[in-house]
C-alpha cells in the first residue's frame, strides 16, 4: 500500500525543484527587479506545469452550480433587502424602509415567539429522543440493524406524504386516530391542530418524528467509536446503567451533541414546511413562524403579494441573528467541546 | 501519456458544460413559458385544466384547442395543467411560469395593472364584435384605472348556498326545500349534524377564502368591508360581527362547524363530495369543479340563492375571472391569445353555433354542460343561450331551481375594489380564531383585523 501511495504523493516535489532553483536570490544574476519577475514567472509556469489549470478545470463546473445556484441568490438578497420590486418593472433603492417596516409589522412579535416557542418545544421533545433512542439501540444485541432502518424510515417518507399522514392522525373530533387511541383512557378530545394552544406541541411531535431518524443514526455512528474496553472497567469497578450512561456515554458523545444542538436550533428557527403544509400559519397566527412570515411577504397574498423587498430584509435579519448565534454558542461552549 | 489523456478528458468535460450553460443562456427568450413565434405562426401556452382534473377534461381541452388551431391555422395552443391560486400566483409571475393566457378573480385585475404584470390588450379587446353589448359593470372589472380594457371578462358568478341533498334527507329534511334564511340554516345544519354525524355547513378558512366568504356572509346581513371608494376599511361592521356570531354559535353551541373545519376552495369543495359537510357557501358555478375534480354523485348537489337579511343593503357577492395575457407576451402572442379567450370561453354566449359546437363537445367528453353563472351580456343573451344548449344540458337544473328561479332578482354587490385580498387575509385569522377559540372576543377581534386592513388599504 505505501509502495503505490510514495511515488504519486512524491511527484510534484520532485518536479519543483528544478524551476525554482534558479529563482532562488543567491543565484540571480540580474539584480532584485528581474528577479522578482522570474520568481513571479516561475511561480505561474510552476502552477501550470504542477498541474494548476487541470485543476481549475476540475473546480470550474462546481464553482459555476455554486454561484449560480448559491452564492448569486445570497449577493441578490442582500440587494433586495434595499429596494422595491415586484420583479417584472425595474427597481428602486429605498434604504433601509424595508427593515423599518418589517421591524414595525405586528405580526413579527407573534412569528419570533411562536418560533421560540417552537425551538424550546423541539428541544424539549426532539432533542433528547434521538439519543435516548440511539443509547438504547447500541445495548441491543441482536437486530440492531433492523431498529436502525425503523428508526430511519421516517426521514425517507416525503414530508408532504407525511404531513397528511399526520392530518389524518390529528383529526380533531373524537373519531380521529390519536383522540380514539386517548379515548381509551378518557381522555380528549384533543384539538391538536385547531387549536392555539395545542397546534404547536402537535407540530413539534411531527417534525420530531420525521427528523429524528437521521440524529439517531448520527449518534449511533458516534458510539460505535467509545471504546468497549471503558464499559467492561467500568463494570468490574461496580458501575450500573445510570453511571456508564453519565460517566462514559454521554462524555464522548459531547462533541457531536454539541453539533447536532446547534444544527437543531438552526433548522428549528428556520421551520417552515410543518406550519405552512398543516395550518398555513392558522389559527389565528398561532403557528405563524419567522420563515412564513417571510414566505407570506413574498409569495402570500396576505400583505397583497409581492413585498420582496420585506421578505428579503427579515431573511437577512434572520440569517445574521442566527449567524450571531452560532458564534455565540461555539464561544460558550469552546471549552467544552476541546475534549 | 495518461496526465495529457486526463487534461484532454477535463478540458472535454468543461468545455462541453460551459458550452452547454451558455446555450441555456441564449436559449432563454424574453417570452413566458412555452411560447414563441416565427414567420407569421405563433405558439402560445394556455391555461387548459385544473390540477386533479380527470382524464375527459384534459381531452376536451386539448380537442378545443385543436379545433381553433383549424379556424386559426397560424395559432398553435398548448394548454397547460393551471389554476389561480392567491399563494402561488405571484411567484407563478415572478418566476415567469405563467401561461400566455389565463384568469385572474375580477379582483386582482387592478392591482395587476397598476404593477405592468399584464400585458395592453385594449385593441384586440374592443376589435371583438359583441364588445358594446359587454355587461357594464362585468366590464369594468377588466378595466384599469387609464379606461383601458385589460381581459375578456367570463365565468361570472354570484356566490349561493350549496347542499348535499342525500345528507337533508338522512336528517329528515325537505331537499326540494332549502334554506331560505339564516335561522334555517342554522336549524337545518344542526339536524344534519344531530342525525347523520357530519358537519352540517362547511366553512373556509385558509388562503383568504375565509375572508372571501366571511365578505359573502357580510352582505348577505347587509355590511360592507370597504366604504364605497374603497379608502377606508369598515371591518367592523354589525353584518360582519353578526355573520361571525352565527359561526362561533354553530361551532360551539349546535356542533354543526366540524372541529376539523380548516378548508380551502379546494379542500371545501373535496369535503362537500365526498358527502362530509352539509351545507357550503361558494360560487354558483362551482358544480362544475366538483363534477371534474372530485367526482361528485350528481344525486347528491343541491344549489340554492343565498339568504338575505331584511337589511335594503342585504346582497349576493358577485365575482368572476378575466382572461388577462402575461406581460412578457409578444403582440402577436397577446392578439393569439385573445383570440382564444374569445373562441373557449365567450364567444359560445353569442353565436348560436359555437354554442352548439361547444356544447355537444363537452357532453361528448361528458363535462358539465348547462351549470347557472351569471350573465356577461345581459338577461336576454343569457335565456338565448340556456335556449341553444337546451338539448345538451347534463347538469341537474331542477336541483339547482332555488338559485335559478331568483338569480335577476338577485341584488349582485361586488368584492370590496382596494386590496380585496389584502382585506380577505386580514379576516382569515378572525374565522379561524373564532371557530377555534369558544371565548373569542368577536368585536375586538374585528377591530384589530380593520387597523390591518387599513394598513394594507393605506400602503396601495
């Protein structure tokens, strides 16, 4: 295996030498100006010789799909966010009267605390699933596979064939699924999505249940890696479940807790697809979240359409807030994570 | 050897994907999606069929475009899958994926002209023969505020009172006697809902239809949701508060509004064939859309005038489309495409033998034929009409008499002029909060939703 991986990884090297060598300031014999144009020269005939166009003709289709589909819409909303437009007449800057406005909108309080709320519910509930979940798996002896592909299958079915799925589960009349099941008990009707009070817990269990497949995975990756070694000590020292758990389990798993954390409190502050496919933001606003909101400016026709201007200011908001955050969380928790 | 085999092969690849982006580029015209046009022929894409339409309206379509391209050898129409919907359709006309031709509710034709979002057809418009015996007021919705005329106005309707007859006479009601008040509605949808278990009236929501239909109710107490120069917003008004009242009564106190109640156009409409809701409120010639797009048993329909308070303002919200061009349509494209509107869609109101050719071709298809909408023209155009197609119709009239026998007695009042949709929205979460919360507080409610409105109204 190293005799195949030296000579290839040794290439260039010893291609180098050869033109740089005279470019070396011991051995110009033209003075310090041609020389800093040899060493210019060399350097460009070097990346061209080393290989350096091959390599941007390799990059080029990439960065093309990246620009295009990535970084021009990020420079274009950044550009939007200072001027009106409905996107068939030109134009116009107007400053900063998109972010005054939507500063200003009293539907903003309500979308930043429904989708606070709706962070703190998933953190609540979503977090500690998954790894609960994953923790348990990795004791199974036999099947462990097949709990895995269970626990995955979720994030395979597509969200919108999910969402009715769930629609149907939260029929909110005593006939539905999750109200007769209650029914047993003597409890409910609930009424899940028509609700203020009930239709965001109700979202919270959906979203949980379609992500939490993929996190577990993840955490099951991550604990394949804790050695078995620490367990066997662990127990001849007396240890029981509860104490491995705390004190072997959860230690090595922090890094990727910590990850998988901040990956959930983006993509819980950027919900859209659960409150817009089963409630459109209803009842009365009650799940209207930060990122429908600006879908409604935008695309709704609740604020008569078309405010893209708006709906790029309160993206652009939201992409720096978060940004804020994120650096504000990997700073708290540096220390941390340095295991 | 291999290194240069390598570069010749990765110069290959790029050169073809960069080849290939650039003639993307060009190939990408200042035309809307799927037109376009050379020597004299034009190709333009159409609005043809809902999605979820079956399979005979798709063919109906597809033979009528092919029957004009036989009038118009140098037309080519490409219908395609479309419906207005207020969610999509702004970003349907940002992102360019509009048809040449389609319709837009009378109520957006404004805004949309005011925004250049559609194309000048004045010319083509008032070329049309029948163009002076245009009802009016009909006309108006397709004009901007220069005078120019902007669409070729259709599918007029006034909104009326849909019922499931097999669901009254499961609850031991009359079908051949609908509701003719509120108090009846009121007492024959808690019958439906006592005796059969499902919902007795069926209320929408979402997507400012709930604010469309609160509007209809509005006027049927003889409110109004915009003074008459649409400058002020008058949301809280006693026919709103009163129209609200009804609801949270039959919500909470009767059980007639279904916990479940959270609907659409469309999703009402499913809900009603499939025999779930017993009474609805929506356009009069909605039958058609519940024939192709969810199969109703005929059986079952029932149509009937919405009832109307004592109130001398008490009225019928009357609405319709316009069959607008898209503003990045050529010309010859816009003249094509007015053409069509005029062949598909008004033209059969005129012409004794487009109405028979039309006709025997939807019943051939098996598509509604017959289905009451308002006139365009004037009464006697209309009774011509019904007299033409006499031998083709195949949709139940004589369940559909409650709304026939009165629809030119009928007091017709038009959607609120300014930012109706913006109005609409504004009401949507007051119907939702109010089906959903048994304590909501009606007027304050109201009057939260008219500060939104004449926010939107103040913005233009």
């Amino acid at each position: 295996m190293t005799q195949i991986q030296a000579p290839a990884g040794q290439q260039p090297g010893r291609r180098r030498p050869t033109y740089t060598t005279p470019a070396s300031p011991g051995s110009d014999p033209h003075g310090p100006h041609t020389g800093r144009a040899a060493r210019a020269l060399a350097r460009v005939s070097g990346w061209w010789r080393g290989g350096g166009p091959v390599t941007v003709l390799f990059l080029l289709p990439m960065l093309l799909v990246f620009g295009l589909f990535s970084w021009w819409p990020i420079a274009r909303t950044v550009v939007m966010a200072f001027q009106q437009t409905n996107l068939v007449e030109p134009a116009h800057w107007v400053g900063f009267a998109n972010f005054h406005r939507v500063l200003s909108d009293p539907l903003l309080p309500t979308a930043l605390r429904n989708t606070v709320v709706f962070a703190g519910l998933a953190f609540v509930i979503g977090y500690p699933i998954p790894l609960l979940l994953a923790i348990a798996m990795s004791d199974l002896r036999r099947a462990r596979g097949l709990y895995a592909v269970l626990a995955y299958l979720p994030v395979v079915v597509p969200p919108a064939v999910a969402v009715l799925l769930w629609q149907f589960f939260y029929d909110a009349s005593g006939d539905g699924v999750f109200n007769t099941v209650l029914g047993w008990f003597g409890i409910g009707p609930v009424p899940w999505l028509v609700s203020a009070h009930w239709v965001l817990p109700s979202l919270v269990m959906e979203a949980t249940w379609a992500a939490a497949g993929g996190t577990v995975i993840i955490y099951l990756a991550a604990l394949t890696s804790v050695p078995k070694e620490l367990y066997d000590a662990a127990e001849v020292d007396g240890a029981g479940i509860w104490r491995k758990l705390f004190h072997i389990t959860l230690p090595h798993l922090r890094a990727i807790m910590l990850v998988t954390l901040i990956l959930q409190i983006i993509g819980t502050a950027q919900v859209f697809l659960e409150p817009y496919l089963f409630t459109d933001g209803g009842p009365d606003n009650a799940s209207l979240t930060v990122l429908l909101l600006i879908y409604n400016y935008a695309f709704g026709s609740t604020t008569g359409g078309g405010d893209y201007g708006d709906a790029t200011a309160l993206s652009l908001l939201l992409a720096l807030a978060l940004a804020l955050l994120s650096w504000i969380y990997f700073r708290l928790t540096r220390s941390w994570s340095d295991s | 050897m291999k290194t240069t085999r390598l570069r010749a092969v990765a110069l290959s690849i790029t050169a073809v994907a960069l080849g290939s982006a650039t003639l993307a580029g060009c190939g990408s015209s200042n035309n809307s999606d799927g037109a376009s046009a050379s020597k004299g022929s034009v190709t333009i894409s159409v609005e043809g069929w809902r999605p979820g339409d079956q399979q005979a309206t798709i063919d109906y379509v597809k033979q009528q475009a092919a029957a004009f391209h036989k009038l118009h050898p140098d037309i080519t129409i490409v219908p395609k899958e479309w419906q207005w919907n207020a969610a999509t359709f702004p970003a349907q006309l940002a992102g360019g994926t509009l048809p040449v031709s389609f319709r837009v509710p009378f109520t957006d034709t404004k805004g949309l002209v005011a925004r250049h979002q559609v194309a000048d057809v004045d010319q083509d418009i008032r070329a049309l023969p029948y163009f002076d015996t245009l009802n009016k007021n009909v006309l108006a919705a397709a004009e901007g505020t220069d005078g120019k005329v902007y669409g070729l106005p259709s599918d007029v309707y006034a909104n009326g009172l849909h019922y499931n007859r097999t669901l009254f006479k499961q609850a031991g009601l009359d079908p051949d006697k609908p509701p003719t008040t509120w108090d009846e509605v009121r007492a024959d949808a808690k019958a439906i809902h006592d005796k059969t278990g499902q919902a007795g009236f069926g209320e929408m929501t979402k997507s400012n239809t709930g604010g469309w239909i609160l509007t209809t109710l509005t006027y049927a107490m003889g409110g109004r949701v915009e003074s008459e120069d649409g400058k002020t917003a008058t949301l809280d008004n006693p026919g709103t508060e009163q129209a609200l009242q009804m609801l949270h009564d039959m919500r909470w106190e009767d059980g007639s509004i279904s916990p479940n109640n959270s609907y659409d156009w469309a999703g009402v409409n499913q809900a009603f064939a499939a025999g779930k809701i017993g009474m609805f409120v929506s356009g009069s010639d909605v039958y058609n859309a519940l024939v192709t797009t969810d199969k109703i048993n005929p059986d079952d329909y029932g149509l009937t005038a919405i009832p109307l308070t004592d109130s001398s303002d008490a009225g019928a919200l009357g609405g319709g489309s316009v069959n607008v061009v898209s503003a990045k349509a050529s010309p010859t494209e816009a003249k094509a495409a007015v053409e069509w509107a005029d062949f598909f869609r008004v033209k059969k109101y005129t012409d004794q033998d487009a109405a028979v050719a039309d006709a025997k071709a939807q019943t051939a298809s098996k598509q509604p034929v017959g289905t009451p909408t308002f006139p365009i023209f004037d009464q006697a155009s209309y009774t011509n009409y019904q007299t033409w197609i006499k031998d083709y119709v195949n949709v139940p009239l004589g369940q559909m008499q409650g709304y026939t026998d009165s629809m030119f007695a009928l007091k017709l009042v038009a959607e609120p002029a300014v930012q109706t949709q913006g109005v609409y929205g504004a009401l949507d979460p007051v119907v939702q909060k109010v089906l959903s919360d048994k304590g909501a507080d009606i007027p304050s409610l109201l009057q939260q939703a008219n500060q939104k409105a004449q926010q939107i109204i103040d913005q233009g």
